[in-house]
C-alpha cells in the first residue's frame, strides 16, 4: 500500500518512528510534512494527506499532533475521509475492521514507541468486515453530502 504520513511539529519525531514503521512492514511511504520540528499549524499537513488519499493519489494516511484531535478534525473535513484518533490496538483494530478508517491519527505526546508500532501493525494489518458495517459507512457518507442518513437502507 501507498501510506501518506503528515505530522505538525509536536508529531515530528513519532512520524520519523511511523516512516521507519510503515517502510519495514513493506509499504511505500508518502512525507507531507512537516520536515522538521519548527512551528506549524496542523491543518497544512492534514489537509495535504488526506487529500492525497480523497484523490486515491494514497492508500491510507497517518497523521501525528501532539494530542491527534486537531489532525482527526481537519482530516474529516475532506470527503470520503474516515479519520480515527486511536489511543490503543483495539481502536485501531476496530476503526478498519467496522468504520474502515482510512487515516489513522494519533497523539505524537502521548503514545509510547511500542505502543505506537503496536497501532501502525494492527490498523495497517486490519481488513474492513463489510457486512452491516458498510451499510454503516454509506450512512457516514450519505452525511457527508448533506443527506439524511436514515434515508440509507442498504449496504
């Protein structure tokens, strides 16, 4: 897979783990930026990843900022992003394999390295079940073009 990564200036360092990651694991690895750990607003980098992946010019992206919230809001803002803040293995499990998640993020401060490798393998790792659950992502985007998605009845 094509895996765009993107990190503010807080998440610097936990994106050089998560290139170092994504590349062992046998993926090609996107940067956005930021290069390095000057000041930057995290919008920049999220909006240029998840493009790439609204685009299909990227399989998934990765975004890091200090706490991940800043970079999951932004990212949602592109349609047909699914971006999920996951803290641990199983959100990160559960965030492809029910929501099909196409962009992790998560908090630069507070995720450990073992942690962190942890929720790349196991969200890289995970499918998405299908089933109810996509009649569930059409509801989340029959939302994202303004309608009501009650009106969604089928997967």
């Amino acid at each position: 897979m094509k895996i765009a990564v993107g990190s503010d200036h807080r998440g610097f360092e936990a994106k050089q783990q998560i290139k170092a990651i994504v590349t062992q694991l046998g993926h090609e690895c996107v940067d956005f930026g930021t290069n390095d750990s000057n000041p930057v607003d995290y919008p920049d980098p999220a909006y240029l990843a998840a493009t790439a992946v609204s685009k299909k010019e990227a399989d998934r992206a990765i975004l890091i900022c200090s706490t991940g919230l800043g970079m999951s809001m932004a990212a949602n803002k592109i349609k047909g992003i699914r971006a999920a803040l996951c803290h641990d293995e199983l959100s990160a499990r559960i965030s492809r394999d029910h929501n099909d998640a196409n962009v992790l993020c998560i908090s630069g401060d507070q995720t450990g390295e073992v942690l962190l490798r942890k929720i790349v393998e196991v969200w890289l790792d995970t499918k998405f079940s299908g089933g109810r659950h996509q009649r569930r992502v059409n509801k989340i985007a029959a939302i994202e073009e303004g309608k009501d998605p009650r009106e969604v009845k089928s997967g």
